[in-house]
C-alpha cells in the first residue's frame, strides 16, 4: 500500500530530471522548426500537438522509455510536421488532403444548407457567429465562411465592390446567386 503513495525519492528525482531534459530538448525542437509547428490552425495541427503532449507525459512517467528513447519520438513528430507543412506550402493536393478547404455557408444573406448539413452547422450557430461579430442582421453579412481551423469568418457587404477574399472558398454546386 506504501509503494502505491511512495515510490522513494530516486523515483521523484528521475522524473524531475527526465523532465527537465525532456521540455527544454521540446523547446529546441520546436524553435529549430519554426513557429508553424504548433500552431492550431487544422485538425491535422491539433493533433501533433496532442501527440507531442502524450509523448512528453510518457517520457516522463515511464521507466521503459529512455531519454533517448523520448527525444528521438519527440523529434520524429516535429520532423514530420515540418515535412508535412512544409510541403503543404508548395504542393496544393497535401495542403487540400491536411488542411482541407474553408465552406461558404452563408452568401448574400442566404443559407446555404446543403454546405451547412456537409460541415454539421446549425442556423443558430452562423447568427451566433454574426452576433459575435457584432452584426446585428443577417442582410448586413455577404457571406459566413466556416474556415478549416473550425473558425467562423464573417464578411461585411461590401457596398458594390468585389468580394475577393471568398476566393478559394468551397462553394455548393448547386447553390443560387453568382459565385463569389
């Protein structure tokens, strides 16, 4: 019973030190690689991130896993996110495969539900979105885009001039009105 409270301070020394040794070879791993390593823009990003913590936990709480044994995981993760965004920058089929498009889901203050139903969107969370953004009429909105971190972008009409930041946006096929 003892043994399950206190394993005796060798072990508290190991895990302060594996610990230590462990975070800051993360720091210069991630500073090698650049900031766009952690950022959370995607899903794809966001689960690298859990990955790095999970691996960091069991570096420090197992005693099968060496120091070694951990930094090497650690860099392969770091070393594979960067290959991977780096050539997702350059080639657009892995960026579209890691990072996917954004959806309209909302054009010229009109539903756009076929788009909704595909990316799981309710009505009332666009005109929360529009809320947030501090609209208070739908009318006012020339499009509600649902961005691939699983963000929310509200456009302003425009007033006449061309909406060009909708460019690239996934669109339904069949949806009504010009294309933005």
């Amino acid at each position: 019973m003892e043994r399950m409270f206190f394993e005796g301070w060798a072990v508290l020394l190991r895990t302060a030190a594996i610990g230590i040794l462990a975070y800051f070879g993360l720091i210069v791993f991630l500073r090698v690689t650049g900031k766009r390593t952690l950022s959370k823009m995607n899903a794809f990003d966001f689960i690298v991130t859990v990955a790095l913590g999970s691996t960091l936990a069991t570096i420090l709480l197992s005693k099968d896993v060496t120091l070694v044994q951990g930094a090497l995981a650690l860099a392969l993760l770091v070393s594979l996110q960067f290959v991977i965004t780096w050539s997702s920058v350059r080639i657009r089929w892995i960026r579209q495969l890691v990072t996917g498009e954004p959806s309209l889901l909302l054009f010229h203050g009109e539903f756009l539900h076929e788009s909704m139903r595909r990316e799981r969107v309710t009505e009332d969370e666009i005109r929360s979105a529009v809320r947030s953004a501090g609209m208070a009429a739908i009318a006012d909105v020339e499009a509600v885009v649902l961005e691939t971190d699983g963000s929310f972008s509200i456009v302003r009409r425009s007033g006449g001039f061309a909406c060009t930041s909708l460019t690239g946006v996934k669109r339904p096929s069949h949806s009504n009105g010009p294309a933005p």
